[in-house]
C-alpha cells in the first residue's frame, strides 16, 4: 500500500481567521507549496524566488535581493537618482564579490 499526502482547502472564514504559533497539535495547520517534492508554508515563500521557488540570496554591496538559479534581481531599483541601484549590473551573476 502506498503512503498518501492528503491536502484540504480550508473556507474563507477559517483562512482568515488569526493564526496562532505553532504548537505541536497545530503545526500541520496553515497554507503549503509543494513544488519539486518540497513543502513551504506561506510564511517561508517571502525569502524565495517566486519563479523557481529556490532561496533568494543578498547583495551587500547592491542592498538587494536575487535568485543565483534564474540570475535575476527579486527587487526593483528603488530610485533612479540612487547611485548604488545605478551602479547595479542587468543581471546578478556580473556582480562578482556576491555572485559565488
């Protein structure tokens, strides 16, 4: 007999209701990813990459955040007259110091 995940939605009112932290008895409660055999809570999605569904990675010397596997940029320049975001290369993998 095979192992089965089983994945329920849960209704408007119970989605927005406050969560609490997780405690051994509602840890499995909340809204997952599966994507390549992994599973992500919400939460964890906002440090990673909204295409691969990799983790983002950080640029110091561009203060910003990227994807290594899509060699892209996760944050837009925040102002055209910034000298760091005009300084920034097209794409991450020409930064050479962050870029390993």
């Amino acid at each position: 007999m095979e192992d089965h995940l089983f994945f329920y939605l849960d209704s408007d009112a119970k989605r927005n209701r406050k969560t609490e932290p997780a405690t051994r008895e509602n840890q499995l409660e909340g809204i997952f990813l599966v994507n390549k055999e992994k599973i992500r809570s919400w939460k964890e999605m906002a440090s990673h990459c909204i295409e691969c569904m990799e983790p983002l990675h950080y640029s110091d010397e561009f203060d910003a955040r990227y994807c290594k596997d899509c060699d892209e940029w996760r944050e837009m320049i925040c102002d055209p007259n910034c000298q760091t975001c005009q300084s920034r290369p097209l794409k991450p993998s020409d930064c050479q110091q962050d870029f390993e």
